[in-house]
C-alpha cells in the first residue's frame, strides 16, 4: 500500500487515448509515487516515472496486477470488432469484471472506472441531466449496452465492497491530435482520404436533427481522472464541455455551409458501409448518438475542483488537423496512419478485428 512517498496508481488500458493523457496527467501530481501502466500489447511510449506491464484483461492475472496499488484505474475498453460482439463483450464485461473482482480481493482502496455518457438512458431535449439519470443505455449498439450492464454490476459491488471508493467517470466524445487515427480506424474507417478532413477546406457539413453531442479534449478528461485519483471522491461525475456540438455548430466553426441531412439518409448510409464492411461503426451507434443527452458537469466541478480548458471548437480543430496529418503516438492504439496499415485494415476485415 501507500507509502510515505505517495500514492501507486495502477492503470489499465495506459496506451489508447485516454490512458495516455492520463499517465501523463499522474505524472505531474506529486502525491504519486509509482504509476504502473497495463496494455495488452506493448509499445514504444515510455513517460518518464512510469513502468509498463503487458496483460489482457480476459486471461491474465488480474490480481497480481493491482496487488499493492492504492489506486486502480480501469480504460481498458474495445469498440471493435462491431461485427463480432461476443469478442468485446468477452473484453469489455467480462474482462472489467474480473478487475473489479482483483480489486476486491486485493484490497485496494479505490477503483475508478471509464464509463460514459453512452450509459445514460434518452434525455430531454431541452435540459442537461446531472448524474442521477437512469443509466439503462440505449439497446442497437454493444457499447452502449456493456456500458449500462457494468453500472448495474457495479451498483452491486459497492453494496458489497463499501469500503472500497469506486468513481465512475462518464465522459462525452474524447478528441486529441494523437488519437485521430485511432479513432478514424474505429469509427470511419479505411476510406477517408485523409486530405478531405482540414478544417479550413471543408466546404459543406450536414445538419441532422436531433444530432449533437458534447465533446471533451483528452488533456481535460485526464486532469478529471487524476482529481478522482488523489481526492475522496466517490461515485459518478459527468465530463464534458459547452456549448454542444451539431452541425449548425460546425459550419460555423469551420466556415462551411450546413446542408440539412434527414436522419434516415444517415441512417442507411452507415447500414450499408457496416453491412459492406467498408466502416466500422455498426448502425446501432449512429442511433444511440441520436438518443444521448446532454450533460451537466457541476458535480466535478464543484467535488474535483475541475472545468475544461478547451472550448469545443478547438478541440474538434486539432483533432481534425490530427486526421489531415496521420497522427498518432508510439503504442499499439494510438500508431499513426499509413498506406499500408490502410491496406492491412481492409485484409483483415473492417468491423472485425480488435
């Protein structure tokens, strides 16, 4: 357990988006004296006060990991393979849970948790729901459901464990530079040329009812979970930044002209790129955007002492430009964009690998 020097902080899932800036984020608080990063595939990025351990969640030991860790951080989460559900599923639910049960079992003090706002039932489209909003998800789509299922799960766990502080942060959209490859073989897949994505070249954006989200830069999501590390936090808290982002929005941060786009256009256009595999993102996670809602973030300011730096505006810009240049950072996640990673995407089957 802790000692004298200060806190070590296990973080599992250390090398995607999030994991990084959150690595990065613990290295700058000096109440941490050990950062432990777990991935399941090994990588190039070495931040200093930090030690790396390759393991998966759904097969190795997960208690000699966490054994002796004040703090638990667990990001490990998987968006593909869409096509094969049972595979994050087996990752996701099954692999959370088998770090949850170390924790317990280990006697670790705190966990915090990665949800996200795709946990959250449909809300109002004319408030923001702070975090006693039901948690129930949205059904078409596995992230969603897995999302929503690990609440319920851990709703019993602090029943059963109350002297472990578990934190459950649920985010919005996540960007930085680094991750825009990442995300664009997650979601968008091979096809986007990328020197259609600078932001002072996009010409027209669509407008889609009832589509908005808010959107987070990484950094400002990291420096939230770092809070959550180091304070007596409990429970859940809401991360985002305002205003939301539609396609209104967009035009006008980028300069484009709106064409307005009927949900059903967008809707079959995403079913047959999934069905064809020539996208990644399945059907069910366009509709579960349609149904998020929007949230108040008072709790973590007011409890963390935290609010995000980054407006929404810059956050998409960075990412965007990110895109245009193929960024990424050395790790197995985050690796940056070429030809012949495209390539492999496509013969490895889009929608169907991790």
């Amino acid at each position: 357990m802790s000692s004298a020097r200060g806190l070590k902080v296990v973080v599992i899932g250390a090398t995607g988006n999030v994991g990084t800036s959150v690595v990065d984020a613990l290295t700058r608080e000096s109440t941490i004296a050990e950062i432990v990063g777990v991935a399941r595939r090994p990588g190039n990025w070495n931040p200093a006060r930090a030690t790396f351990l390759t393991a998966d969640v759904t097969r190795d030991d997960m208690n000699e990991i966490v054994r002796g860790a004040d703090v638990v951080v667990h990001l490990a989460w998987l968006f593909q393979p869409t096509h094969r559900p049972r595979d994050t599923w087996n990752n996701n639910v099954l692999g959370a849970i088998r770090v949850f049960e170390a924790v317990a079992e280990e006697s670790v003090p705190a966990l915090v948790y990665a949800s996200s706002v795709a946990a959250y039932s449909p809300g109002p489209s004319d408030a923001m729901v702070d975090e006693r909003w039901p948690t129930h998800g949205w059904p078409t789509a596995a992230y969603p459901r897995e999302k929503a299922y690990l609440e319920r799960w851990l709703d019993a766990y602090e029943t059963r464990h109350p002297s472990i502080r578990v934190v459950r942060m649920r985010p919005g959209f996540i960007f930085k530079r680094e991750s825009a490859t990442s995300q664009r073989r997650l979601f968008l897949g091979p096809l986007l040329a990328r020197r259609l994505v600078h932001p002072d070249r996009i010409p027209l954006v669509p407008v889609v009812d009832d589509l908005r989200v808010q959107v987070l830069h990484t950094e400002d999501a990291a420096t939230a979970y770092a809070a959550a590390v180091i304070n007596p936090a409990r429970g859940a808290f809401n991360l985002a930044s305002l205003p939301p982002v539609d396609g209104a929005f967009l035009a006008e941060a980028f300069g484009a002209r709106g064409v307005r786009v009927a949900p059903v256009i967008v809707r079959s256009a995403v079913a047959v790129g999934w069905h064809l595999h020539a996208v990644p993102a399945s059907p069910g996670l366009f509709e579960t955007v349609l149904q998020l809602p929007l949230m108040d973030c008072a709790r973590a300011r007011d409890e963390l002492n935290w609010t995000p730096r980054h407006a929404p505006g810059a956050v998409l810009r960075e990412f965007l430009l990110g895109l245009h240049d193929g960024a990424g950072l050395p790790t197995p996640p985050l690796r940056s964009d070429t030809l012949a990673r495209r390539v492999r995407e496509f013969a490895t089957g889009v929608g169907q690998r991790a």
